[in-house]
C-alpha cells in the first residue's frame, strides 16, 4: 500500500506548518479539488503496480465516500485523469450498494468486474484499516488476482515530546 501525505486530524492541535499545509491538502481532496501533484502521484504509483505485475489485467476502483454524491465529487476528476493516463478501466462506482438505505454501509462488487483481474482501490483516508480491509476482503472474495492500495492520506498522530 502507498500513500500521498500523512493527515493529522481536526481534532489535533499545536501540529507544524507542514502539517497544517498536509491537512489542508487533504481537506481540499476531500471537497473535490485534486491537484495536479495527487493526479501524478496516484498515476506513478498505479504504473509501477501493473508494470511489476502484468500477468493479468489491472482495474482501477474507489472505497466509496459516504455518499454517492461525495463519491463522485471527491474522485470524479481523479479517476478521469486515471481513465486518461493508464491503460487500466476505471470504475467510480466499482462498489454499489446491496439496498437503497442511504445510511447502509453493506456494498457488492460486480464479479464480471473484477475476476481475475488485479484491482488498484483507492481511498481517500487510511486511520484503522478496517475499510481497506472490509473493501479489499470482498474484492478477493468475488475473483480479483490481486488488490493493492493507493491512498491519498495515512492518518498519523504528532509525536509527543
């Protein structure tokens, strides 16, 4: 798994200047603005996976927002550039949901998606794990050869002295 920058949370105070700018970075991708640097660093990491495993073929995925709105608000331009700059398919609504309960958090993955294929799922945060896991678990369960992780922010805490 590869990551972008480390996010300290709001809740946090008395971080550095650069992790106040890592913050606002990661702010900012969450509202939708994806700067080039994002876009290129997300592009790099995603060749150098399909190039260092090219025995099958390789699709592109997102952990799903809250919502489908802020989904398409936060990777729409993200998984365009993808779309643009590898040879992957990608799939803003890899992952739907199992009801219409807007509040459900049970999603499914198309199997004719991802059967042997290798998924490169994107996430906006990483603080537990346990998203990436539930994802990434279901994505192996339905045929994906393989599953690896980019995400924009790691959760990390200061350290104190």
């Amino acid at each position: 798994m590869d990551y972008y920058l480390n996010y300290i949370p709001q809740k946090i105070e008395g971080i550095t200047k650069e992790q106040q700018e890592a913050r606002q970075k990661m702010l900012l991708f969450l509202d939708g603005d994806c700067p080039q640097e994002i876009k290129d660093f997300i592009v790099e990491k995603a060749h150098h996976v399909v190039e260092g495993n090219s025995a099958f073929p390789w699709v592109i995925g997102f952990i799903p927002a809250p919502d489908e709105t802020s989904t398409i608000i936060r990777y729409g331009d993200l998984a365009l550039d993808l779309g643009n700059r590898t040879d992957c398919e990608v799939f803003l609504d890899l992952f739907s949901k199992l009801d219409t309960d807007k509040n459900s958090d049970k999603y499914y993955v198309e199997k004719k998606r991802v059967e042997g294929k290798g998924v490169i799922l994107i996430d906006a945060i990483y603080t537990t794990g346990n998203r990436y896991r539930q994802f990434s678990s279901m994505l192996k369960k339905t045929g994906a050869k393989s599953v690896h992780g980019l995400i924009i922010g790691k959760t990390s805490l200061p350290c104190v002295q």
